[in-house]
C-alpha cells in the first residue's frame, strides 16, 4: 500500500480514511502484536518467567512509538472521539499476552478495561524518551528549511500551524548570522519572501507573528524581533481591511455570516490560483485544481466530525495535469485510499497536484482572522451580542472555523470591542 506522492504525512490521511481507517488501526494491532510476542519470547529466551502485563506495556509502546499514538480510528472500533490508536495498540497487546479483558483495584474493586490501561500506560511510556507532539513536529521538518525539499514544510508555501514554529524563525537565524546583516534587513527579505512564495501570503505573515509573539513569552530576541517586524505591517493592513470591509458591508445590510462566508470564498479562491501557478511553475506543466466541494462529515457519524471541516473533510476537485483534466469525488475518504491499494492508480498524479493546496485549506484554522474581525465589527456597532456575533461568524466560517475554538476566541475579541467603544 502506497498513498500517491505528496498526500502521505499530512492531514490527508493524519485525518482520512486511509489513515484512521486502514493504516493506524492495522499497524497498531499487528505491531502491538507482535512486539508483545517478542517482549515474551526474549523473557523466555532469557530463563525468565513472562510477565504478561510488562510484556504488553512495552509491546503497545513500541508501535505506538511508529505510528500516530492518540489518533482516532475507525467506528467499528467504538465512537469516534473516545477510542484511539492507543486502545487498539492496547487491545492487541492484551489478547496476545493473554491477560483478562477486566482488571479490578484492589480495596475499591473499580473495574478497569485492560485494553485501555495498557493502551493509555504505553502511550506515556513512550512518551517518556521524546518531548512533546509540538516540538517533535517542529525537529521533523528542519530539514524542510532546505530548498526544494517538501511543499508541506513550515518554510515551503503551505501554512501547517505546527510547522511554522521553526520555518520562519530557522530562516531568520541563519541570516542574523551572516555578516553585515541586521534585524530591518532579515525583516525585509521574510517578508518578501513570504509574499512572492507563499499560497496565502496574509496568513503566512499573521501565523509568523502569532508564534513570534508567543515565542516572547518566554524569551525574545533577535529572532523574535526580526519576525514580529516583518510581519506586523502586513498583520495590520490585514486586520484594517477586514474591520473596515465589515464596517462598509454591515451598514449596507449584510449579516456576519454572510461576511464571512464571503471572506473564505475568497481565501479558498486565492489559495487554489495562487497554488496552481506555483505548482505549474514548479512542475513545468499546467498545473490547476479548483474545489467544486468542500464540506464536513464525509464518512463519520459522530457531531463532532459533523461539526469541523478538519476532522472528517469531503473533498471534491477538478484537478488539470498537463493537457488532461479529471474530476474527483470523495477525495479523501474515497479516492485516497483507493489509489493507496492500487484501484484506479491513474488518478496519482492528479492526487499529488491537489494535496498541498488541500493541506492549505484544511489547515486554515492556523488564522481565524476571517471569522474574528467581522463578529467584532459587528459587537461594537452594537448590531449584535458578542455571543451570537462570534457563533454565527464560526457557523459560516467553514475554512477558516476548520477546528474547534474558533468561536471562544472571537467572543472574547468582541468583548474587549464592545468594552473599548463603551469608554
């Protein structure tokens, strides 16, 4: 099983059918499996008796070391939101060690599933030689700050929100290093860069500020410096066009949603132009993909996956490579994982030319400035609550509201608004 160039690592299938569905659950079993069997055939080997639970604590933590460890899997497994890689690392373990389903604490006589614990324990033990998720992700993509290495990487043209957080700052540092050179001049060429390279230039500018800014919570610098001065100048005329737009179109009679609706219309129109030429460029053929779909609940059941655009996408797309032109329905949840187990392997190529500007879109909830700004506008106009300015821009901002959270932080915005003009 091979997933088409350029979709594997991402939120394609981190998030798709191919990845919850198929790959996670399937390693986990087999390779909890077989590291519980291993962990007793050296116990045995050795002249020692099995210790069950030992062997399967370590058998889970093993795969769960190789895989996504706390990764939703398929609902034939149980409900999505609650069972995990983890549990189905866990349950393998388990039946190959041979331990009970249940386990009782002692004194309380609490009944515990032993799939679970175990599952649970080897997530943290193997958590134990390696930092968090957020700083593995940034190590892993280092070596994107290369040239021509990855279009996913924090320094390529897609904004992922993990990867920004060594991208830009690793850039910055190598040129604060060269000789003569000084924080306005690294500022400035970021700058550039980023608006010459980028998919979505704006949320590349305001994602690299959004993180510079936390960076110096703990401690700024050079660095730090040179990043929140490239990018503040393009994070201010972003943020003055959105209020004033808003401003403009709600005393014209338009609602929030229909504001930001029209915003993410926009930024997905903007992402899919501006990633096909540099994907033509690249690739020196024509490259062009346009979503005739984008929506949520492709294949779960649960309200969650209902809710957010990240968590189960629909995908369809009118995808042009060269002189040929094909259109693709279920994208994720279907084509993918079709092509990965070699049906319809023609469509690879097309696969690959939609994939970094799909990351694009599903990532968008790294800047939510689309659904922020226009339910602030609308809260200190006095038009609206703060609560419901901030829920119906999140309901309409189905790009940018991709996650959850959204709507929490733009009340919050609101509120400041609403407290500002009430002085």
């Amino acid at each position: 099983m091979t997933s088409p160039e350029g979709v594997g690592g991402g939120v394609m299938v981190g998030h798709g059918a191919l990845g919850e569905d198929v790959i996670f659950p399937g390693m986990a079993e087999r390779g909890a499996t077989i590291g519980t069997k291993a962990m007793m055939d050296a116990m045995s080997g050795a002249g020692m008796p099995s210790q069950k639970f030992l062997c399967a604590l370590f058998g889970a933590a093993a795969i769960l070391e190789i895989i996504h460890p706390d990764a939703d899997v398929a609902e034939e497994y149980g409900p999505y939101g609650k069972v995990t890689s983890a549990f189905v690392a866990g349950r393998a373990a388990v039946r190959t060690a041979g331990l009970p389903e249940k386990l009782h604490v002692r004194i309380t006589g609490k009944e515990i599933e032993t799939a679970k614990l175990i599952g649970d324990l080897g997530l943290i033990l193997k958590g134990y030689r390696r930092a968090d998720g957020h700083r593995h992700h940034g190590t892993r993509r280092d070596h994107f700050r290369f040239r021509g290495r990855d279009l996913r990487g924090g320094a390529g043209p897609v904004n992922p929100p993990l990867g920004h957080i060594c991208g830009d700052a690793v850039i910055a540092l190598m040129c604060l290093l060269e000789d003569g050179s000084t924080e306005q001049r690294v500022a400035s060429s970021l700058r550039e860069r980023r608006l010459g390279f980028s998919f979505d230039p704006e949320t590349a500018m305001v994602a690299m500020n959004i993180v510079a800014r936390k960076a110096t919570q703990i401690c700024n610098g050079p660095v730090t410096d040179a990043l929140i001065m490239s990018s503040t100048p393009m994070v201010t005329k972003a943020l003055y066009a959105r209020a004033a737009r808003s401003y403009d179109d709600l005393e014209a009679g338009k609602t929030v949603g229909e504001i930001v609706r029209a915003m993410d219309e926009e930024r997905q129109l903007l992402v899919e132009q501006r990633g096909s030429d540099f994907l033509t460029k690249a690739k020196g053929k024509t490259i062009k993909v346009h979503f005739t779909k984008i929506s949520k609940g492709a294949r779960r059941s649960s309200k969650m996956a209902a809710r957010w655009l990240a968590f189960d996408p629909a995908l369809d797309a009118e995808v042009t490579v060269g002189d040929e032109t094909i259109h693709m329905e279920g994208i994720i949840n279907t084509v993918i994982p079709e092509v990965a187990q070699g049906v319809g392997k023609k469509r690879a190529p097309f696969l690959t030319a939609l994939a970094p500007i799909a990351s694009e879109l599903l990532l968008a909830g790294n800047v939510i400035m689309n659904v922020t700004v226009p339910a602030v506008v609308a809260a200190a106009m006095g038009k609206m609550s703060a609560s419901d300015a901030a829920s119906e821009a999140q309901a309409a901002g189905l790009i940018s509201a991709g996650i959850p959270g959204t709507k929490a932080k733009a009340e919050a915005a609101a509120r400041v608004a609403i407290d500002t003009m009430g002085l």
